[in-house]
C-alpha cells in the first residue's frame, strides 16, 4: 500500500486507480452515515478531493483506511455543521416500543440505530460497518480509546435485548 | 479468563494468539462472534443505492494536486533513503497495478502446480473480490457429497472432502437448519448422489446436475425429468448464469456484493468452479462479487452452461487438503448440507 500511495502523488492514473478502488468503500460509508444518496455522494466527492489533495500528508501513521475514514467523517461533520443540526440527527427518529415487537432483525437494527445518540451511531457505523477496532474508530474520530470503549459497551447493552449475546465483560 | 479476553477482543475488533483455537472449543463465544457477525451483515446488506455520478475528482484537479506534490521538497528523511528504491518500486508498482488490469483475461499459466494435471486452480483479483478458480477436466470426476448426520446437522466441505477421500470440493446446495438447534442438515430441491435421489424437498430455485455423460444441466427440473436425462448428481440453488455461452443476468443480478460460489462448464466438457472472498475478509474494498461478476468471469473461462451456487459465509473450496479460498467468517469453515467433490484419480 504505501508503495502505491508514493506512486499515486507522482503518477495520475496510479492516483485514479488509488482513488477508484477506495470510492465504492467511502461512498458505501458515506450512505451509512447520511443516509441520503445525494448527501452521501456529497460527502463522498469532498473525501476523494481531499484524500487527492492532501495524500503528501499522510504520514503512515495510521493505517491508510484509518486515514481515509477521518476524512469521511470530518466531511460528514462539516455537513451537518452547515446545516446547524448539530445535536440532531439526520434520520427521523422512529419510535418503537420495544425491540420485541420488531421481527424482522433488520427493521430492529435500522431502528435501534436511528435511535442512539449521534455519536454513538458513527461509532456503532465505523465500528460494525467500517470494520475497524476500538483503537482505529477512536482515531478515525478523534476520540479517546476508553471513550469508545464506552460508547461500544452501550450498544452492546442496547443489542442484548435481540441479539442473544454472551458475557458480561467488555 | 479466556472467555472474558475472548469478548474483549470480539467487540474491539481485535484478535490475539490463541483466540481462534479458544472460539473452537467455547460455544457461548462462538455464540457472540456470530451475533457481531450478524449484526455487520445487517448494517452492510441495508440496501445502498449505487451513485449517480462518478464521484473522483476532476482530471485537472488530480493533475494539479500532484505537481503540488512534485514541488514540495524532499522534506522526510525516510523518503530521501528509499529515494532510490522509488524508482524500483514504481516499476514494481506499475507492474503489479498492470497485472491487476490484466485480470480481464484468465491467466495462461495456472497459479498453483499442481501434480494432476487435470486440475489447475487459478488465481482472479478484481476490483472488488479475489477468487480462486478451479478447472476439471473431465466432468465424470464431479460428484455430490452430502452430510453424513442428514437430516440432523450439516459437515463443513473439508469433512465431506476427507470422508470421501476426495481430491477437492466446493461447497454446493441449498438448505435448511433441522429443528432448533441443527444447523445445515437438510438439503432443499432436489439431491442426486451416484444417480440415486437422496433428498426431495420443495424448493423454487433450479437444478444444477451433471448427466451420466458428464454435460452440466442447469434449470428447472423435476425428479423425473433429471432421470430421463440420467443425471448423476444434482443440487438445488441458482440463478442459472450462463446457458448456451449467453449470460442470464440483467444488471448486477440484484443480489448485491457477496462472497460467492459457482459451478460452470466450458464447450470442451472442463468444469469451472469459482469460489470467492468478500465481506471485508481481504481488506476494505473486499466486498465480494456480484452475479454479474461472476458470469461475466465465467465467460472468460469459456463457460457455455453455468449457475451459482450457495454463497455468503458457505463459500468455500479446498484441494489437496488445502482450503484455497477459506471462509469468510472468522469462527471457520461453515457446516453445510451439500458440496460438489471432485473424485481422485
């Protein structure tokens, strides 16, 4: 990988390739969080713009993937900073009484995450469908580890409802 | 205390030495990996609408960021050291991303020697899956395996493999858990083995049979249709991808990115399976193949009949003892109800 990062800051269709072969995954991503295609696009574009732009500054740091995703995230905080809906979420919030009531796990899933604090949300989404670890997601957006951690056990207590989920210890 | 380090590193997203051998032995573990497992295929099969637009930066704006880059001075020491070495890598680097775009024809040499020449398993990457495929001569060769416990629970493919001293399989049909705590025990359509029908259960999805003389069949058959044809092994999934060398698939196929399995056969009687990755397993942009993907692959390979088979966390295939393309779940191979061995000489 890093050789081809090296390669795209020289070449420019090394760097379309770079940038084609992570577009499905930030897009992908970027949905997951807006839940809007035109908002999703939106904050897609501005990520690949930005990772075009500023790939010198990677530093290895952290992994590539790592990098990336804060930059979908910050594009995606700017979004909704813009639109001044800070505490609120972009999906309308649904209510459901209880998990119980929901068969369809997936009806459950989708409404439990409507549900969670914001933050808690982009965690549950970088963590679940991002697939990055506690310490990746606590980067990605700049939170501490134990922070996460926290944020992580919350869903988990929340899950345990539907999901049948072994142990205590997290 | 391996149970408590077990689901520590479960919900971080970590892993550690010991961990899978523990998940192994440990039910009520396994039983929380699958549920995180569950819980990411739900987030990542919500339906997301393809973009509308490319969304990469304009041309102008990609060359111009990288003359930026070009002025910058050689700041890193780390770069100043390897600055010779770059040269080389890009070389590499471009070799490697030309092969990358070679993938759209089938490599001529196969990737893994093997000792019967017969068999040859290829390696394919794409854009956004890896996939192992592998070609048998002669069709006779495929049989079905189905689990021993039928009825009760499903065997993992490297069991039926080794049971039935077989060179290699993949894993094949349909099928249902048995009762509440079975899993994978009964095979739905339609199951021939060595000519002899071995399970009917109702099911929508075609047949997919190989004929006593060795020709793939893949459709909507009954019972009695298949013998008429003297079908000698036959499993239940679909859709059919590639009938007469024409591809069946409208669009992507609808079915979204997965790993998958699938069986097809080329003009000169040569199976084709291809089993791939995907669900993140290799990497961020492993999100597996589409049906489209995968007629599209097996045209390259000169199928003229082909269907897909099982897929997701079934996707598997093994040859001389090795799992080429392992599973995507990281709790290990899946019990399933059917598989398709290939015999050994």
């Amino acid at each position: 990988m890093e050789d081809r990062i090296r390669l795209a800051m020289q070449d420019e269709e090394a760097m379309v390739r770079l940038l084609e072969e992570i577009e499905p995954f930030v897009y992908r991503l970027s949905f997951h969080l807006t839940q809007h295609q035109q908002d999703a696009e939106d904050v897609a574009q501005e990520t690949l713009y930005k990772v075009c732009t500023k790939l010198s500054t990677y530093r290895g740091e952290s992994s590539f993937q790592t990098w990336v995703y804060s930059f979908v995230m910050n594009t995606f905080k700017d979004l909704i900073r813009k639109r001044k809906v800070v505490q609120e979420p972009l999906l309308d919030k649904q209510s459901i009484e209880s998990f119980e009531d929901v068969s369809d796990a997936k009806l459950t899933v989708t409404a439990l995450l409507s549900q969670l604090p914001e933050v808690d949300r982009q965690v549950m989404i970088l963590r679940f469908c991002g697939g990055l670890s506690v310490r990746e997601v606590s980067k990605a957006m700049n939170l501490s580890e134990a922070n996460v951690k926290t944020k992580v056990f919350r869903i988990k207590q929340r899950l345990q409802g539907f999901f049948p989920i072994g142990g205590e210890a997290l | 205390m391996t149970c408590n380090k077990t689901l520590q590193a479960i919900w971080a997203g970590t892993t550690f030495d010991g961990m899978e051998a523990h998940l192994e032995t440990c039910p009520s573990c396994r039983g929380a990996m699958e549920s995180i497992e569950r819980l990411t295929s739900e987030l990542m099969e919500q339906n997301v609408p393809a973009p509308s637009r490319s969304l990469l930066p304009s041309r102008d704006v990609i060359r111009k960021a990288i003359r930026q880059q070009h002025k910058k001075p050689w700041r890193r020491t780390s770069f100043i050291a390897t600055a010779v070495l770059v040269t080389a890598s890009c070389i590499a680097g471009v070799a490697t991303i030309w092969k990358g775009n070679q993938t759209n024809q089938p490599p001529s040499t196969p990737a893994t020697a093997t000792k019967d020449a017969s068999i040859t398993v290829q390696d394919y990457h794409g854009k956004t899956f890896s996939a192992k495929i592998m070609l048998v001569s002669d069709p006779k060769r495929i049989h079905v395996g189905v689990t021993k416990y039928a009825g009760k629970v499903g065997q993992t493919v490297s069991d039926m493999v080794r049971d039935a001293r077989a060179d290699g399989g993949v894993n094949a049909g349909a099928f249902n858990n048995a009762g509440e705590n079975g899993t994978a025990g009964i095979p739905l359509g339609i199951t021939i083995q060595h000519g002899q029908v071995v399970d009917s259960q109702p099911n929508n999805q075609p047949e997919i049979g190989i004929t006593a003389a060795g020709q793939l069949l893949c459709g909507a058959y009954t019972v009695a249709e298949l013998k008429a044809r003297h079908v000698q092994e036959a499993v239940s999934f679909g859709p059919v991808l590639v009938n007469d060398g024409q591809g069946l698939i409208q669009g992507d196929g609808g079915w979204g990115n997965a790993p998958r399995t699938a069986i097809g056969q080329r003009a000169d009687g040569t199976i084709i399976f291809i089993v791939t990755d995907g669900r993140f397993r290799n990497g961020w942009n492993d999100v597996g193949a589409t049906l489209k993907d995968i007629q599209n692959l097996m045209l390259q390979y000169g199928a003229v009949t082909a269907a897909n088979l099982d897929g997701g966390s079934s996707s598997t295939m093994i040859y001389q003892g090795k799992l080429e393309m392992p599973p995507v779940n990281l709790s290990g191979e899946r019990q399933v109800a059917t598989a398709f061995l290939i015999e050994a000489e």
